[in-house]
C-alpha cells in the first residue's frame, strides 16, 4: 500500500491486492513431497547416499553402526577393499562423465561374515551439469545365499542327470539341445559337444526320428503335460529301441521353458519280449504240429503193421512156396516201408532236440559219401550222378543235419526218377553267391504240378499219387534248413524234373 494525500485533505492508501492461493499451495505441495521423500529415504531399508566424484559422502540416509556425522564427510572407498574400491569407482566416473546410471554388486567382508551389496548409481544434476551422484546400497546377502544353494542343487541334479545310465536331453522352445548327458557317448558315437547348442534336426542323433521326436517335443510345450512314446533308432554301433519319456520343466508362472526328454533303451527287453513271442508261436505251430504228427504217424505205423498181420495169416493157410515168396516180398516191403517212417520221425526227433554243432565242411568228400550210399541200390542202377563243387567253396554249418538233408532229397530224386527216360540223371552244385553257400539238387524226374509246390514242404504233404513216403521228409528237410539260419526252395514241372536249391550263411567266421 502506498500513501498519498492532496493540499488540505485526508492521507489516502493506494494499495494493490495479489492473489498468491496457488503459489502458497505450490509451496506447501513441494514442502509436502519433500518430507514424503525425506520419509522414505530416512526409512528405506537400503543405505542411500550422495557422493561427489571422489567418493566422499555428502548425504546419507543411515548406516549401521555409525552415526551420520561421523561419516559425513568420509570417503566411501574407505569402506570396502581395493578390488571393489576400483570397481566401483571406474562406475561411479562413468555417471559423472556421461551421466549414464550404474548397477553394481560389491563383497564387502564384515564381522559377521561376507555381504552382498547392489549399488545402484545415478547422476544429480545442477545446470544441465552432474555435480554428484546418489548411491542406492541394497543388500543382497540373503538372495545370494538362496541363489548359492540353488546353484548347488541345480548341480547335483545336473550331475545327477549327467551320470544316468539312461540318454537324458533338455530343448528349449527352438527345439535346440541345452542340455546332453555322457550317456549318449557311451551309447551311441556322438559327443556331447556336437550336440548342444544346435537345433534337433541339424545333429546326428536320433536321425530318421528328428521330425517324430520334434513333433512330440511341440506337443509337451503347447500341452504342458508329460507324454511317453518308444522309437526305434540305429546306429553304426547297433540298434535301439528308446522307452522315451517327455517331462515339461516349468517356471514359476506355469509356463513350459524346457522340455526333458529321457530316452532309456530297452532293446533288450524287446529282444526278450520278441523271443517269448516267437516262442509262444513256435509252441502253437508245435503243438498244431505235435496233434497232426500223432496221427499221421499213427497211421503211417498202423498201415504196414496191418499189412504185415494181414499177410502173415493169408501165409499160415498157403502151401503154395511160389505165392509164399509174393507174400515174404510184401511183407520185406511193409517192414521197409515202417522202418522209413521210423527213420523220419527219429530225424524230426534229432533235429528238435539236439544243439548246432557248426563245423568247417568238406563238401566234396561229403557229397561224395552220399552218392556212394545210393549209387549202388537197385532203384538208382540206371542213373547217372553228377556233382560239381566250384574250388572257393567253403561253409561252416552242422555236418550231420547236412548229411540229413542230403540224403532226404537226393533220395526223393532216385524214388521219382522217370522210368521213361533212357538217361535219368541227378545233378548236385556247389557255389558261392553273396558270400553264401549255395547248393543246387536237379534232376530229370517226373516232377511236381505247379499247384502243389507252395505246399510241398508242409507236415504230412504227399504231391503224387505215386508218392511212396510219409509226408515227413521235406517237412523235415526245411525245418533242418531253418535250424541252421538257412532258405530253401524248390522248382518243378511234371516230366521235366525238379530242381531245389538251398542258401546257407557260414555259423561261424573263418
């Protein structure tokens, strides 16, 4: 207000008046934040501080163990070792020179023990210019210690997974390996290292199943649920069969980070599992076979027996010496005839119940031996046997079932030779093919019908009207053929002859 008075009159106040409502709550406003600040910086579980570029406190908000004015004023560098001393100060030119924040943690060892700080640091400026910095001092000790102790337990899990018998892979959601344990070395001929960090299909392991096991590997990450399959792998070392299971490893919101993926092999138990159900085949086609052997052989026993009683009573009554001798000729025949069946069934009988005896053979002296036996009786008096062995033949298998199996078909080749023919003849050849044995049993003789040959080797099976055997006898000769790991098969065409050939693998390597 300002005073004015005129030649006789009263004094008169000029005044101007100023609203300053705004301006007192303005101040009031930041005098308000000021304490709220000043509350939450005094009350802060952090030690919070302002430095200037040397290090030496300005401000502090509190320190245990000390009062503020006795470290106001002090260098904080004073207070930890050299190494973090460097540390933080290489931090703390950075904000001053560029005024970019720092985060660091320091070790700072006290009388309880060593502690874990996170420093925080951030420019204060004054026009436009960086005149100190705060310090946010966070401790962290309680945090590194559960972070110790979880690193401590993730390495013996890692160590733990790493040391199974089992393959044990971790994916991220690439479907890259993280994660592989010694496992697949031992098993397999891949390393560890030319697997993880690279993408399921750009590795080696589990070729020909990548895309099967990357398509179970998507499933578990969008699913989140564990899923188990078996896949089949080979390798150059041998083959496997994985009991694979897929198991979700989730973070602390539920969400699928990595995929476990354990591959245990079980290719032995499927070798097993494979060998009981062949044998469990084997026992029916025994058991099917045991019903139809009994009464075939049954008959074919009762047949001449019932011949021979039969012949024996029409003889007790007959004088005649000439009708005599037909009925002594017919009996010799039935007698020869049961003793072929008793034969047969005592080869059936070896070659179930006796073990392979794999040795080198000597073929030609062996095939030699066989025409010999033959070549003599009245049935092959006019054949012609010809055998041929190439000089690089060699196979190791059992002499005696060979033995067997020659003399059945060379056998079945001098019964069904061809009366017809002036020149009946059975051939034997031995070659190598494919690295195998192969031998090759032809003749000229009358030969088998077409629809006849898918059965011939079958229990019981006679082709011919004419046949004057059991059935058993190829029967036996493929069942021998099986036993040591071979295949046989046969041609024919009637009054041609016929023509089988069998292929055998070396038992054992010279």
């Amino acid at each position: 207000a300002i005073p004015s008075r005129k030649p006789h009159q009263d004094i008169v106040w000029n005044g101007t008046f100023i609203d300053v409502t705004d301006s007192q709550e303005a101040n009031l406003a930041i005098a308000m934040s000021e304490e709220k600040h000043r509350s939450i910086v005094e009350n802060s579980p952090d030690v919070i501080l302002q430095i200037d570029r040397s290090g030496y406190i300005q401000t502090i908000n509190h320190l245990q163990g000390d009062r503020k004015d006795g470290i106001i004023g002090r260098n904080i560098f004073h207070y930890i070792s050299k190494k973090e001393a460097a540390k933080i100060s290489k931090a703390v030119e950075i904000v001053f020179d560029k005024a970019k924040p720092q985060i660091k943690e320091t070790i700072f060892d006290s009388k309880e023990g060593l502690k874990y700080f996170l420093v925080r640091i951030g420019p204060i400026f004054e026009n436009n210019t960086v005149k100190a910095a705060t310090l946010i001092v966070t401790d962290i000790t309680e945090l590194k210690l559960v972070q110790g102790k979880i690193r401590e337990k993730s390495k013996k899990y890692e160590n733990l997974l790493s040391n199974l018998p089992d393959i044990v892979a971790r994916f991220d959601k690439s479907l890259s390996y993280t994660f592989i344990n010694k496992a697949v070395e031992r098993l397999t001929n891949f390393r560890n290292h030319d697997i993880v960090g690279k993408p399921i299909n750009e590795t080696g392991f589990l070729r020909g199943q990548q895309a099967f096991v990357a398509e179970k590997l998507s499933e578990v990450f969008v699913s989140g649920k564990k899923l188990t399959c078996e896949i089949s792998y080979t390798t150059s070392i041998g083959n496997y069969h994985f009991l694979s299971s897929f198991v979700p490893e989730k973070n602390t919101k539920g969400e699928v980070i990595t995929v476990l993926v354990i591959f245990r092999d079980i290719a032995k138990i499927k070798e097993v599992e494979e060998f009981l159900i062949n044998k469990n085949k084997e026992l029916e086609k025994l058991n099917l076979e045991l019903d139809r052997f009994v009464y075939s052989a049954s008959h074919d026993l009762r047949s001449p027996l019932s011949s021979i009683l039969g012949l024996l009573n029409l003889a007790k009554g007959e004088t005649d010496m000439a009708e005599l001798e037909i009925f002594h000729q017919m009996i010799e025949e039935s007698i020869h005839k049961l003793d072929d069946v008793v034969k047969e069934i005592i080869d059936y009988s070896k070659n179930s119940r006796t073990n392979v005896e794999p040795e080198e053979i000597k073929f030609e002296k062996l095939i030699n031996e066989t025409i010999n036996f033959f070549k003599y009786s009245p049935e092959a008096s006019k054949i012609t046997f010809e055998a041929t062995v190439d000089k690089d033949f060699c196979v190791v298998t059992d002499v005696k079932r060979l033995t067997m199996v020659l003399n059945n078909l060379i056998s079945n080749s001098v019964k069904y030779s061809s009366s017809s023919r002036s020149s009946p003849v059975i051939k034997i050849m031995a070659t190598m093919v494919d690295g195998k044995a192969c031998i090759i049993i032809e003749d000229n003789g009358i030969g088998i019908e077409q629809e006849h040959l898918p059965h011939v080797f079958e229990m019981f099976y006679r082709a011919t009207e004419v046949s004057k055997g059991t059935g058993l006898g190829l029967y036996i000769v493929k069942e021998i053929i099986e036993k040591i790991k071979g295949t046989i098969s046969m041609e024919s065409q009637i009054m041609v002859g016929s023509r089988i050939t069998i292929m055998l693998p070396s038992l054992i390597k010279l």
